[in-house]
C-alpha cells in the first residue's frame, strides 16, 4: 500500500471518528436546546402567572382602597375580564398554548373563568352603587348641629337671667357652620357632594338671619326693650315650625326684658329651626351615601374577595403546576447532559485510541517502505547532489523493496553509467579530432571546384543574354511586323466602311434637300394664308417668313455638304486600292521575321538548358562546400563538447582508479544504428536517446 493511502486512511479515520463524535456532541446540544426551550416556554409561562396574579393583587387594593379609602374618588381597574391582562391572555390562543405545553393547566383555566369572570363583574357592581362619603364630615355635622343648640342655650340663659350683655358669636361666617360655608373647603363639597351641597345652599339665608337676630336680642338687651318688633320671616311660614320653648330655666318663667324675648321667640327660634332642617337634609344625604358605602362594601367582602381568593389559589395551582413540570424539566435536562457528556467522553477516549494505533502503523510503514530513519536518507541524497558515488549504503537484510534499496541501486547504477560515459566521451572527442581534420581537407577541394564552376557559369551566362537579347528583338520586330499588317487590314476595311458611310450620307442629304424644298413651299402657303387673314395673321406671316429663310438655308448647306461627300468618296476609294496592294507586302514580311524568331528561340532554349545546368552544378558544389565547412565546424564543436562532458563527469566521484584522467583509445565511427557494443556485464548506452537539440548546429 502506498504511503499516502496509508495516511489518507488514518486521516479519514480520525476525521470519521471526530464526525461521530461531532454528530454525538450535535445531537445532545440539540436535544439540550430543545428542552432549553421547552423549559424557558415553561419559565415564561410561569413568570407571566406570577405576572398576573400580582396584577390582581393590585387590582384587588385599588378597588379596596376605592371602597373603604375615602381619598379615593374614583375607581381606577379594569371591569371587563376580557379587557385585563390576564383575560387577553385567556382568550387568546397564549392559553392554548400553555394548555399544550401542561396538559394538567386545562382543569385549573377550566375552574378559573367563573371566579375570574364574578371578580371583575362585582367590581363593576361597586362602581355602579358606591358613593363616598367623609365620615369626619359627618361627625362634624352633628358637632355643628349641637353647637348651634349650644348657642341658641346660652341666648336663653341670658334672657332668663336677664343680663344686658351676650357673649356668643355674632358673625355668621366665624363659627363652625359659617366656616363650612364660606370656607375653601365648601368648593370640595361641592364637587365631591353635589346634594350635601344643595342642603347646604339652604342654610345659607336662615343660618344669617339667626346671627344676625343674635345681634339684634344683644341691642335689645343693652337698650332695655327700645328695639322695633319684628315679623316673622316670610321664607318660614310653615305650620311646623314652633318657637322653642323657653324651659331652659323653668316652666314658666318670665325674662327681664319682653322685647329680647320676642326677638328670640319669633325671629331667633324659628331661624334655629331652620338650620336644624337644614342640616337634618345634610345628615340624611350623608346616611344616603353611607349606606351605598356599605352597600358597596358588602359587595366587596362577599363577591370580590371569595373571588379574588379563588383566583389566587387557582392561578397559585397553575404556578405550582408550571413549577413542578420546570423541575421535571430540568432533571430531565440533567439526565440528558450527563448521558451526552458520557458518550463523548467515550467517543473522544475510543478517537484517541484510534489516532494512537493509527498513528503508530503509519509510521512503522513508512520506516518500512523508507528503509531507514529518514535522517540516513537526507544524508545519502546530499552525497548523491555533492557528486559522491564511492560510499555504499546500509540497508537490512531482506530489504530490497524500500526507498533506500532503490537509492542503493540507483548509486550503483550512476556509478556504472558516468564510468560509461567518461570513456564514451574520451572516445568522442578523438573521433570527433578525426572528423574536423577530414572535413577541413574536402571543404578546401569543394571550395576550389566551386570557383571554377563558378567561372564557366559566368561565361555561359553571358552568351546566353546576348542570345536571349537577339531572340527578343525578332521577337518585337515579329510583332510589330504582324501588327502592321493587321493594322493595313484593319485600314482598308475601314475605308471600304467610310465609303459606304460617306454613300449612305449622300443619300441622306438628298433626303434633308428634299425636306428643305417642302419646309420652303409650306413657309410660302402659310405666308400666303396668313395674308389672307388679314391683321389677325401678322405675326405668323413674320414666323413663316423666318422659317422659309431656314429652309432655304438648309437647302444651301445640304447641297454644299453633298458636293463634299462625293469628292470624299472617290478620295477613300483611291486610298483602299492603295492599301489593298501594301498588304501581301506587310504579310511576307512578317513570315519571314517569324522564322527568324523561331531560330533565335530554339538557339537561346539550348543555352538555358546549359545555364540550368551550369547553375545546378554551382549550386551542388557551394552545397558541398557549405557542407563540408558546417562539418568541420560540427567536429570542432564536438570536440568541444567532449571536453565539456569530460568536465561535467569529472565532477562525479565513483572510486574508479585514473578517474576523470583516463584516456579510452579512439574507436572508428560508424553510421549505422548509433549504438556501440559494451564490453562483458556491463550495459549498453543508446545513443539515439540523446536528443538534437542539445546541440547547435553551424
């Protein structure tokens, strides 16, 4: 098996084996990520719970403290159990989800809804029938109430007494009511009890009216009865009203002053009355509100908190459900990491194992098919680069496979092939001496032979110009001759054409006189004519007149070109007879040229014969003489490159007594197959391995 099959297959082994284990380590991180995900669904689930019961239970205390914190005026919760978050969580498929992911969840969301439904309905009821109220304020109702009465004693005791001076509050807007009514908080009341304060709008005008009787009995009391009577106010007319008794001291009893009495009677009591009314009104839209307050109150302890109680422990249910599965989850995802981490382990140990084995037949191989430590195989091959043959290598017994048993052999072989070749190049160069010397001795006789040829050639092709020069003439005068006959020809048919044409254009004048002579007689009827029509032929008598002048005209030059024609005739016909005679001159002329021609042609044809071959034979010598100079030139560079191949072998060290200095006798060259026999044991060099062009050429 080759080394690098040999590594190649421990490598894919490895890369097998860390595949495995890869494809281990990815299956485990998988099935990690998956519960990873599983549980972080199971995580989020939880969180969102713990989410939502917080909610509530802060829903729950802002519905608390909109029941029983009289601050809170106004109810701040969501009373749709679709709209809160826990019910969009419900009714959206997030609760399908989660039912999928914990199947045990279903039963709980299942028993949840109708506590989570009362919840939110009930918190709807409250708002609905709730109205707050201040206890304070109440308590400070029945306060004020009771100081009036307080006041209204001491008026009395003053009167049965019958002291001149009173000492209680006269103003209407410093004592509690008054501060009540006019004061900053008044606008609170107004806003946060609007009945409370419609009572107390009521009080207003009797609530004056009474402080300001107060003033009126303490005048009537410092003046001694000087004070006007008084009538009852119209605005308290009512048969219920009655005037207190004045019993404060004793049945009756009788004041020291009677129109102090009156005032108190008439004005002060029923005034007093009316307060009371009054905040009788206030006190029973309190209780109104009150009862709605525990009305409401009610709701809360017996709807709201049940329920709210329900919902708790349900979604803590859902909470320790989501737990339990998160524990569950995360045994599981234990058990899974310990299993996966065991299986690397082994596949890394089994991997490892492999790789050691591996490892260990690769290199025992290759030291086997190397031979030796690959140290002993840098040093023989730098041996073999520095040139040195002598030394021999140590192999195994047996070992005849390896790569230092090849380089044993290959040593061997070098050594016997530069031997070889340093006596095949002593031999080359004596014989390549040889060859320089004769090619040197025939490129001198080629060269002599070549001079002489070269004489002849001249001589020949001199004859042969002056041949060829005569040849050319007869030739031209052959042409010249045949033209001028031709062309003698060629004139007396164009004569004979010119008479013809110069008849033809007799005739054809005859033809325009005739035309001429009829233009005229018609110029004459149309001037005739055109005197006949009298003024209205004026102008066409001038154009008549005009177009017989051209006719006439016409006919004088017709004749004359007539007259013309004819002398030419007879000049042309004279002319042809005359060519007609010249022509069988011309023609024998011409004949007898030819054959000089044809002479002159043979004569420079056999002198061209004999310059192609003159010409062959130069070319032949100065080939040979070339030749015969490339030839020497090649030896010399042969024996040149014997030299250098001498050179080039010395550098070899093979151990071979005389070395490089060891002349070989010379051999005869043969040229034949190019090979040489060797002597007895020894291998043969073939000769036609060397390739041409190593070698240049001169």
């Amino acid at each position: 098996m080759k080394l690098s099959t040999k590594i190649t297959l421990g490598f894919l082994v490895v890369l097998v084996l860390l595949l495995i284990n890869a494809g281990a380590g990815i299956g485990s991180l998988s099935s990690l990520l998956s519960g990873t995900s599983e549980m972080a669904e199971t995580d989020n689930l939880r969180a969102d719970l713990i989410q939502r019961e917080a909610e509530h239970l802060e829903w729950a205390s802002r519905l608390k403290s909109f029941v029983f914190d009289p601050e809170t005026k106004t109810l701040d919760v969501q009373v749709d159990p679709k709209a809160c978050a826990f019910g969009r969580w419900y009714y959206s498929d997030q609760r399908q989800r989660a039912e999928a992911l914990l199947p045990a969840l279903a039963p709980i969301l299942a028993a949840i809804e109708e506590p989570h439904r009362k919840l939110h309905e009930s918190a709807a009821e409250i708002e609905h029938v709730h109205r707050s109220i201040d206890r304070d304020l109440m308590a400070r109702i029945q306060e004020i109430e009771s100081g009036h009465l307080e006041w209204a004693a001491q008026i009395q005791q003053a009167l049965l007494n019958g002291e001149t001076e009173l000492n209680v509050e006269m103003d209407p807007g410093e004592c509690p009511l008054g501060k009540l009514l006019y004061g900053p908080e008044r606008a609170d009341l107004a806003r946060d009890y609007p009945e409370i304060d419609q009572a107390l709008t009521e009080i207003e005008a009797p609530h004056r009216l009474l402080h300001a009787s107060a003033a009126r009995v303490r005048d009537a009391l410092a003046e001694g009865g000087a004070v006007a009577q008084t009538d009852q106010p119209a605005w308290d007319r009512s048969p219920l009203d009655e005037p207190l008794p004045l019993t404060a001291v004793g049945a009756g009893a009788v004041g020291q002053d009677p129109e102090a009495e009156r005032l108190y009677r008439e004005v002060t009591a029923p005034a007093l009355e009316a307060v009371r009314r009054g905040l009788a009104k206030v006190l029973a839209a309190g209780n109104e509100r009150l009862q709605s307050l525990h009305q409401s109150q009610s709701i809360y302890r017996t709807i709201s908190e049940p329920n709210l109680e329900q919902v708790r422990e349900d979604l803590g249910a859902m909470g320790a459900e989501v737990r339990a599965q998160a524990q569950t989850e995360q045994a599981t995802m234990r058990e899974k990491g310990q299993r996966g981490i065991w299986v690397l382990v082994l596949i890394a140990v089994v991997a490892l194992s492999v790789g050691i084995l591996a490892t260990v037949l690769i290199v025992r191989g290759t030291n086997r098919q190397l031979g030796g430590d690959p140290g002993i195989l840098v040093a023989v091959a730098g041996r073999i680069a520095d040139g040195d043959l002598t030394g021999s290598l140590p192999r195994r017994a047996g070992d005849d496979k390896s790569l230092l048993a090849a380089m044993a052999r290959m040593v061997e072989r070098l050594r016997q092939t530069v031997g070889e070749v340093r006596v095949g190049a002593d031999s080359l160069s004596s014989a390549s001496s040889e060859v320089s010397a004769t090619a040197q001795a025939l490129s001198q006789g080629a060269t002599e032979q070549a001079a002489s040829v070269d004489e002849t050639s001249s001589s020949i092709e001199q004859l042969n110009a002056s041949v060829q020069q005569n040849t050319e003439n007869a030739r031209v005068t052959n042409g010249i001759a045949k033209s001028s006959a031709d062309e003698a020809r060629r004139g007396g048919e164009a004569v004979k054409r010119t008479v013809d044409a110069m008849k033809e254009i007799a005739g054809k004048i005859g033809l325009i006189e005739d035309i001429a002579y009829k233009t005229n007689l018609l110029a004459l009827n149309a001037a005739i004519e055109a005197a006949r029509a009298g003024e209205h032929g004026k102008g066409f008598t001038v154009v008549a007149a005009e177009v017989r002048k051209l006719a006439e005209n016409s006919g004088v030059t017709a004749q004359e070109i007539n007259q013309l024609a004819t002398g030419s005739v007879a000049i042309a016909e004279e002319a042809g007879k005359l060519l007609e005679q010249m022509v069988p001159n011309i023609v024998k002329t011409a004949d007898l040229i030819e054959e000089i021609t044809a002479a002159s042609g043979e004569q420079a044809a056999g002198i061209g014969q004999i310059t192609d071959a003159m010409s062959q034979l130069d070319k032949a010598t100065q080939q040979n003489a070339a030749s015969s100079e490339e030839l020497a030139a090649t030896a010399e560079e042969l024996n040149g490159q014997a030299s250098q191949l001498q050179e080039t072998m010395s550098f070899f060290r093979t151990g071979a007594s005389g070395g490089s200095s060891v002349r070989a006798a010379p051999r005869p060259m043969h040229s034949g197959s190019g090979k040489r026999a060797s002597d007895a044991g020894e291998t043969e060099v073939d000769l036609d391995d060397f390739d041409q062009k190593d070698f240049e050429r001169f």
